[in-house]
C-alpha cells in the first residue's frame, strides 16, 4: 500500500524525541472489519529521511500515527489495509480528537523512549531537505527566513525613544532637546522601516508556498506529504509572524516613536526646514507603515490579506484546495499537542509553542479565506479541540494567541458560530 503521509516530520520536529514506529488502529472506519496504518517503509521515489538532527543512532523519525489519522479524517477517508504479512499488535483504546469528529485510537503498548544522548535544541531540525521540483521555490522563501531571526533579535531589543521625546514635548523652545529627540527616532524609524519591508518579503514568499502545496493536479494532503520542506518553511512563516505580532503587541513605543517622527517631519515642512531623517523614510512609506503598525497583530494582517488574495485571483484553483492545506495543517498540531503519549516526547517547551503558534495561525488563515470561517459547524477543522488544547497551557504563554482568535479572525462573531465556542474565547 502507498506510505502514510509523513507530514509531522516536515512540520512539529523542533526538540521532538525520536517515536517508536509502530501501528496504528482505527476501529469503525471500514465497518466491522476496522483498518489498520503501519509504518511507512523507504520507498525508491522518496526515502525515509532522519527528522532530527542530533539524535544519536535514534534512526529516522517515521509519521506518528495519529497523524495518519488526522490526515485520513481530514481526508474525509479511512486508513489503509496492512501490507501483507504485517503482525496485528495487541490495541487498547482511548479517546482522539480528529477534525470534524472524533473516533477512537488504540496502539500498541509503546516501550520506555530512548534514552541515549540527544541534542535538545530548539531550532527546526535540518530533517525534510528539497526535492528538485520543490527547489526553486525553497531557496526563495530560504533566503527570507535567513533574516527571521535577525528581526526578530532587533524588535525584541527595541527601546524606543520615550524619554527623549518626553523631554521634547515638555520644553518646546529647547533646541537642543528637540535635536536630540530627532536624532534618537529617526535610527528607529530605519528599523520599524525594516520590518515593514520584510514583512512584504514575507508576503511575497507565503503566496509562493500557497502556489506550491496547491496547484493541480495533486490534492493539498498529497502535497504536504510529498513537498515536506515547503511545508515545513510553510509552518516556520506562521511560527515567526505569531512570535513577532506577541513582541509588537507588548511594545506601545513602537506607534509613539513612529507618530512622534511624523509629527515632527510634517512641521518641518511647513517650517521649510530640511530633515535628514526624510530621505529614509518618504511621505508615501511613511502612510503605508503607519497603517501597518497601526495593527494589533500587523504581520498576521498582512498574511491573512495575502492569503484571500491569492484565493481571489487564483479562481482556478479550487478554494478547498487551500483550505484542505490549512485544515490538514490544523488538525496535525491540534493532535500532538493534545496526546499525552506524544506530547511526553517533546524535549523542550519551545516544540510546545511552535505547535500551538502553527496551529493558530493556520486557523487564522483559514477563517478569512473560508466563505463561512473556521468557527462554523461545517468547518473542517476543530474549533472546540483547538481552543481547549490552547486554554490548558499556562495562561500566561498563551494569552497572545487566545487575543489573535479573539480579535484578529473574521467569522468569530458571525450566527453560525456556537455559543460555546464565543463563551470559551471569553
């Protein structure tokens, strides 16, 4: 039979143990004679490949089970019948969570994780490398996510000007205290001008990897499982824009220096005095930029503009075809967050918060492309799973991403969404 997708060891593999590849057992889902997914084996057009670097002699990450499952729910279809020979493994039940329903899973007894020397590091393993057709696209948003960091390093680190232009405003005839305000903001200026560009980069690389996982003839679901390393770029775009909208949420003196800079720029002006700071900035950047900072969540705005955008002006390409990719997408991090036995192989918190960052920005995304949103009783992905795998973190880590559903979705308030999920968001 054709392999399982393997879609979580393109996407959820910062700081994840290596897992058993065993098994997995879907009672009901072809009648009384239930269907049983086992481990993908190497194949000639796409070998197994290790999903973490560092592990040593752990051997190669395979699929965990559930996310054969969750697949195969999104799918709309069950799972598939065992290679001939393949040992039926003793089962026991429990309950999972699968989008738009819930079935019950049974695996095996798992034996202790490995206990040899691992490397826990919270960086994105080198795991799902390009495929030639996948190439051209991938060194494209490579070269925007080499930068990632960096901005993120420079918002974190940004001061702002407060004091200085406090000191400006309370003695006005003060020039030297007006100069030394100025020369303060204006270097901050070049950095929030910036991070503006690069969000534009980054909006330009997002529709790229839309183009990618899904144009024709494949469906979004094969996609994923063949252009994992696009998928995996796909869920380090999402990771870095919910991490910079969390760290522009908590900085107000990111809007003030920039007010502050066109304050002062417009009274120069009519003052006809040259300002130096100008050039770095025109008038027409400087409207675009402070309609962007004027976001809450300014860098999932622009992705979720870019994302109905690419829908609209792509009307031949099916519009599940983009939804199916996020649902999928969803519906993976939503299970491994939410099972026990393998949210216990995660070595590090941080793999914690690239799931649930992931998680919510596709739900995002979904919701302004979907005609009826994410919150819908027809939506395919699971709202009530998602919130609730959200509201058992500590309250203090996950607060940004509860607000981005909260105020930053487009069909939260709409009749079709129930009352218990407004009354959970609450």
């Amino acid at each position: 039979p054709r392999p399982p997708p393997r879609i979580v060891s393109a996407l959820l593999v910062p700081g994840l143990a290596p897992l058993d590849p065993v098994g997995v057992f879907l009672p009901g889902s072809r009648g009384p004679g239930a269907a049983r997914q086992v481990a993908p084996e190497p194949s000639a057009s796409r070998p197994l490949v290790p999903a973490i670097s560092g592990c040593a002699g752990a051997g190669p990450l395979l699929l965990p089970p559930f996310a054969a499952a969750a697949v195969a729910c999104c799918r709309g279809g069950a799972a598939r019948e065992p290679a001939a020979g393949t040992r039926e493994p003793p089962t026991r039940k429990r309950r999972v969570c699968t989008a738009g329903s819930r079935r019950q899973l049974a695996r095996p007894p798992v034996g202790p994780p490995d206990r040899r020397t691992r490397t826990e590091s919270p960086a994105l393993a080198e795991d799902a490398q390009p495929t030639e057709s996948e190439k051209e696209i991938y060194n494209q948003v490579n070269v925007v996510l080499k930068d990632a960091e960096g901005i993120l390093e420079d918002l974190q680190s940004y001061r702002g000007a407060g004091h200085e232009i406090r000191e400006a405003i309370q003695h006005p005839a003060d020039e030297k205290l007006q100069e030394k305000a100025w020369g303060a903001v204006v270097p901050l200026v070049g950095k929030l001008k910036k991070f503006y560009e690069f969000s534009q980069r980054l909006e330009a690389a997002l529709r790229g990897l839309l183009g990618a996982l899904t144009s024709t003839p494949y469906s979004p679901t094969q996609h994923l499982e063949r252009e994992q390393a696009l998928a995996k770029q796909f869920a380090e775009i999402l990771h870095f824009t919910l991490r910079f909208d969390e760290l522009k949420m908590t900085n107000p003196a990111i809007q003030n220096d920039f007010s502050y800079y066109r304050r002062t720029l417009s009274r120069m002006r009519i003052n006809n005095v040259p300002a130096e700071g100008e050039n770095e900035v025109n008038n027409e950047l400087a409207n675009r930029m402070s309609l962007f900072y004027a976001e809450a969540t300014p860098m999932l705005k622009t992705l979720s503009d870019a994302t109905t955008k690419f829908v609209s002006e792509n009307k031949n390409l099916p519009i599940e075809n983009t939804t199916d990719c996020l649902s999928t997408m969803a519906s993976v991090c939503r299970v491994m967050l939410e099972t026990p036995e393998y949210r216990s192989r995660f070595t590090n918190e941080e793999t914690v918060s690239f799931c649930l960052r992931v998680m919510v920005g596709v739900i995002i995304l979904y919701d302004h492309v979907h005609p009826v949103g994410a919150f819908a009783k027809t939506s395919k992905i699971d709202m009530k799973g998602c919130i609730k795998v959200l509201k058992d973190q500590p309250p203090n880590s996950v607060e940004g991403l509860l607000n981005a559903l909260r105020y930053t979705t487009k069909h939260l308030n709409d009749e079709t969404t129930s009352k218990q999920i407004r009354s959970m968001l609450q």
